[in-house]
C-alpha cells in the first residue's frame, strides 16, 4: 500500500496524518508513504484540484494507492475500516 499525502506547513491535520502512516509504517511491512509539501513543491490549489478531480478547499488531501480518499477524517476512517493498524 502507497499514501501520498498533500499538505502545507502549519496544518494540524496534515501533522496527525503524517504521524497515522509512520505509524502505519512502523507496523506494516507493506505500507508506504509520502508527503508532499504543497508549498515548498510549488503546488498551487489550482494544480491540487486538477490532481483530486474536484474541488479543493483543504488540506490535506490524501490518495491511496492514487485513489483519492479524501482528507484526515476519511483516511482515519478508510485505516479503521480496513483494520490496517493495531
């Protein structure tokens, strides 16, 4: 399993999803991340909404396996459902 995560700076729920996938990463063999940090890589709301194929009001916006899944509370919720943490 692959996460990209897209996040800026300062926001706290990017923060609680990067510490969910080291978690998920420090239990999982088959569970990898990566963060993208939309501002130091350029990326603008624009290109952010074009990449999620809707519209794009926060971050940050999470793809599993280049399947969006939404922001923290449902990549929190898709992890619980599919039982990939202890």
């Amino acid at each position: 399993m692959f996460v990209v995560i897209f996040g800026r700076p300062g926001c706290p729920y990017c923060v609680r999803a990067v510490e969910l996938s080291e978690k998920l990463t420090a239990q999982r063999d088959d569970f990898k991340f990566k963060y993208v940090d939309i501002h130091a890589e350029g990326i603008s709301k624009a290109d952010l909404e074009k990449t999620v194929g809707k519209p794009v009001e926060t971050v940050p916006q999470i793809f599993v396996d280049e399947v969006h899944v939404g922001g923290y509370t449902e990549y929190d919720k898709y992890v619980r459902d599919n039982k990939l943490v202890a």
